[in-house]
C-alpha cells in the first residue's frame, strides 16, 4: 500500500487518505483496517482507532493479534479492567500470549498490584527479544535475605530509573544494604 509508504516518510494525512479510499473500495480489507488503526492510535484518535480494531476483531475472531491490539488501546484510553479482561483471555496464546501476560503485568503494576505484577514483568526480555544482563551474583527474587547487600541495575532509561528509586525503601526493609548502578 502507498499508504506505508507515507507512514515511514511521517507523511500522516497523504497516508490516512489512502487507507480511507482502499477502505472505500474494500471495507473489510484487514491490513488496510489495521494499518489506519495504527495510525489512530499514534496521533492519539483513540476513538477512531478503537472503533477499527473492533471492527477488524468482529470480522476475524480467530485473531488474537487484533484483540491485543485493542486491548493496547484500552490500556492508552486507561479503560484498564477492560483491557486486562482482554489480557487474560489471550495469555494461553500461543501466538500472543507472551505479550498479552506482560501487558497484564504493567497493567497490575499499574493498579499497585506487585505482587501479581512483577513476576510477569521479567517477559519484557523476551518480549524485546533480549537477554537480561549477566550478573556475578545471583538474580535477587524478592525474598528476605537480611543482611544481604543488593544491587539495583538500572536497565531502562532514565525515567524509569527515577520511578524504580520509589522502591529502594521496600527493598532495603527486606535485605540489609541496597546499591544502584546505572
């Protein structure tokens, strides 16, 4: 389509007006449908974008990957039971399933759930197709090992970084010195 053409040159409206007409000619054309609500949801037309991938959904709903996509814009529209609903109904996916239990994941750390959140949380690795980092020691689980010193690494960029610190206190309170390394 011409219309990802435009896309990968940020030219947004020429590409929104070439998904309109393919739409116009074959409204039930599943990429055209996807590639619009894509495009939707990245200029913050959560309606609109909402609307598409439930269409799509309807029309195909042997595919998780749409409903994982609407559930992603739930969770942007913050309608966050809706989309953990959605979640949870895709975890055993084969396909999606992965994305679905870490979004699940970021939803619970959302709500405050930690518990229910974090064990989930370590998918991002595989999710980026990454390795977490070596480390010379073993990987801190959470559990009370009083006394023990444990280092934070700071994985992500610095706003996450910054967000994570609100934790140290409940770190330390279960270990005896916490450190953090950028």
């Amino acid at each position: 389509l011409r219309a990802e053409c435009y896309l990968k040159l940020n030219r947004l409206n020429p590409a929104q007006q070439d998904y309109l007409q393919a739409l116009h000619h074959d409204p039930c054309h599943l990429k055209t449908m996807i590639g619009l609500a894509a495009l939707y949801k990245n200029t913050d037309r959560l309606e609109e974008a909402l609307a598409l991938y439930r269409r799509a959904s309807a029309l195909h709903p042997d595919r998780c990957d749409l409903k994982l996509k609407l559930a992603d814009v739930l969770m942007v529209m913050q309608e966050t039971r809706q989309a953990m609903a959605l979640y949870r109904s895709l975890v055993t996916d084969p396909g999606v399933g992965s994305a679905a239990r870490y979004n699940l994941a970021l939803a619970n750390l959302l709500l405050g759930r930690y518990a229910e959140g974090w064990p989930d949380y370590e998918l991002r690795w595989q999710i980026a197709g990454k390795r977490p980092p070596e480390l010379p020691c073993p990987r801190w689980q959470g559990e009370g090992r009083p006394g023990a010193r444990v280092g934070l690494l700071c994985e992500q960029g610095f706003g996450s970084t910054l967000q994570m610190l609100r934790f140290i206190k409940m770190v330390k309170a279960r270990v005896g010195k916490v450190w953090v390394s950028s």
